[in-house]
C-alpha cells in the first residue's frame, strides 16, 4: 500500500462552532429492495479532516456525494453552513459551488487547456474577471506544483498531474469545504503519493475535508476521525486513534486486519 510522505498529523483542531457540514438520519434507496444508505448521521466541523472508509460497496462514495446533492436522497437532511441541503428552494448550484469535489477520474474538460478548466467556473459562476481568474489558477497551480503545464491539455498529463489540476480546480471556487471520492484509485502506484502530499498539505493549512479512500497511511497522518461503512450504515465515527488502536466492531477489526496486512 501507498502512503503519503512522511508529514506529522497536524490537521486543524476541531471548531466548537456550529459544524460546516451536518447529516441527520441520511437513508437512501436505488430500488425499494436495494437501500444504499441507512440513516447515517454525522457531522463535519470546521477545519476537520474525516476519512471515510468501508470495503466495496458500503456506500462511502454515495454518502460524500450526497453533501452537494450529486447524489438525491429520500429520508433525512443535511446542512452545509446551516443551508438545507434537500430543500426545493435552495440554490444547488451556487451550494456546489462552495464544496470542492474531487473525483476518482479527474473530470476535466478534455478540450480546454489547464488554465482554462481553472478559470472557467470562476468566470462563468463567481463572475471574476479574465485577470483575477488567471492569477487565481495561476498561483493555486503553483501551489500543486505545476506551474509549467498551464497551456497544456488534460491528455497531455499524467494520472497524477491530472487529480492535483482537478484539486487545484475545486480550490479556485474558494470552498467552505472539500470531498474526496477516492482520490488516488485510478492511479499507478507511483503517482498516488504526489496526490495525497497535496491533500496533506491543505489538511496542515486547516482545509475541512470529507476523504473516501483505503490509504490508510493517509488517514493515520492528517484525519481527525474515521467514519467507517458498511452496508450503507456509519458503523464506527470515532477519532483516529481509537479507530486504529481499538476498533469497537468486529466488521472494523476484520477490515483493518487485511487492508493494514498488505
């Protein structure tokens, strides 16, 4: 397994203020007879780091997915900032616009060059002007250390180049919060830790993050708390270090006895 550089856990403490990101009894159903989710709650304070992990199929990436409504959801509510989430009334896309999501497959625009697919959104949905959106992309990509492939295409990166572009994009947008759905599983190996240094980085400078992945070197370093899944259900939402040292369900021990095996 592939982890991160070595860099201390030193993600931002938890806010006693109201949390950035609130689930209450989230239930989700793709048929009648196939529930997804099962009235999971939790909640995200600000400047906190939650991985979310579970074997195949436990409905992590669902879960993520519903905090910005990629993902409808039939029981329960969420708030992002105290913004109801399944309400009709509220301005998804304007909610979408202050959640960073990253995506197992990057998801850039494969016809606009890097600068492009970083200043497009900022033009079009925060109305920035051509020179602040530039300077914008600009400094973020230097930030993930690409400052040299600006005027390239997305297919003319490599896996990695192409997620640290995807995450320096959702930063653009200057979001209260970012998700993470596997961030590192279409990867090779030798480009995961190239990835996850970024994502420590924002952990270290006190980003609030909500993480899917199995890189458990990753969730030892910068998580707050792990939130483990399975069969759509939150099993365990406990801090880090309890989860490693003491996990309370037998289906966690089994989980973390062969995933840390390899």
């Amino acid at each position: 397994m592939t982890t991160a550089t070595t860099t201390p856990n030193s993600a931002a403490k938890q806010s006693s203020g109201a949390p950035v990101i609130q689930m209450i009894g989230v239930s989700k159903w793709y048929t009648p007879e196939f529930q997804v989710l099962d009235a999971c709650s939790t909640s995200v304070q600000k400047g906190e780091v939650v991985v979310v992990c579970g074997p195949s199929g436990s409905g992590k990436s669902t879960l993520i997915k519903c905090v910005n409504a990629l993902e409808p959801f039939q029981q329960g509510d969420i708030f992002v900032e105290g913004v109801k989430v399944n309400d009709r009334t509220t301005n998804l896309p304007k909610l979408r616009s202050r959640i960073g999501m990253v995506f197992q497959n990057f998801e850039l625009f494969p016809h606009l060059t890097i600068m492009e697919n970083l200043t497009l959104a900022q033009r079009k949905v925060l109305k920035r002007g051509k020179d602040e959106a530039d300077a914008k992309a600009r400094k973020l990509l230097q930030r993930v250390g690409l400052s040299d492939q600006a005027p390239k295409y997305p297919g003319q990166l490599s896996g990695g180049q192409q997620q640290r572009v995807a995450i320096a994009r959702a930063l653009a947008m200057d979001p209260v919060a970012m998700l993470f759905d596997e961030p590192t599983s279409a990867l090779d190996p030798e480009m995961v830790s190239e990835v996850l240094d970024v994502m420590v980085e924002l952990a270290r400078e006190g980003m609030t993050m909500m993480v899917v992945t199995h890189e458990m070197g990753f969730a030892r370093k910068v998580a707050n708390r792990v939130i483990f899944m399975d069969k759509g259900a939150i099993v365990e939402d406990v801090p880090t270090e309890e989860f490693f040292g003491s996990p309370r369900s037998e289906r966690a021990q089994l989980f973390l006895s062969k995933i840390l095996s390899h």
